[in-house]
C-alpha cells in the first residue's frame, strides 16, 4: 500500500470490509507502517547526525521535493511524508532549507523551513 493516490483508498477498503462483516487485517497494518515510515526515518537521520556530529543541533538539512505525489506533477503537500519529519526535525535543532519548484515559497516556507 503506497503512493499518494492510494493513501485514503485503503482506509475507504477498510470501511467498507467492516460494514460487511470482515476486518481486513492486513491491509490496516500495511496503512499503519506506511504511516510511521517518516517519523522512523527522521528518527534514523537524527540519530546518524548525533552519532558523526555528537549533537543534531545546528545541522543543516536540505530537503529537497516537498510534494511528492508524482505525475501529474501538482504543488498538493497534503499527506506529504515531510509534514511528519518537520516536528523531529525542529525538536533535534538542525537548521532547516527547503526546495520545491512545484511549491510556492510560502507554502514550504509556513511549514518550516528556511529557503
């Protein structure tokens, strides 16, 4: 279960499997892994930096491509997995830059980066 197309579909599969009687099991986990993937990712990457650099704090962390959701090319950041990074990101103290040609300044911008 992936892309972005697909991340409201599964939950749309799951309502209608329980409104007939069976709970699909596997699908509800795949979402659920899907969901966490970004956060275990920045918790990965701010756990390297600390470990090379002694402290996360102060890094510079350039993040490039902020909506992801393939073609037809769109500035959509709904569901974006970095919206998810950004708290950790923040928390650990790196210094954040941002770029997507596909988003407006003041998009990525409100949502914390510095560009």
């Amino acid at each position: 279960m992936g892309g972005a197309c697909l991340s409201k579909d599964p939950y749309i599969l799951v309502n209608a499997a329980r409104a007939a009687g069976y709970t699909p099991w596997l699908v509800g986990q795949a979402r659920g892994l899907n969901e966490h993937l970004p956060v275990h990712v920045a918790e990965r990457l701010i756990g390297m930096m600390r470990e090379k650099r002694g402290s996360a704090e102060g890094a510079r962390l350039s993040v490039l491509g902020w909506a992801y959701k393939g073609w037809p090319p769109t500035d959509d950041m709904r569901g974006t997995p970095i919206l998810s990074m950004l708290p950790l990101f923040r928390a650990a103290g790196l210094e954040l830059r941002g770029h997507d040609y596909l988003v407006a300044p003041r998009s990525s911008v409100a949502s914390g980066p510095n560009r």
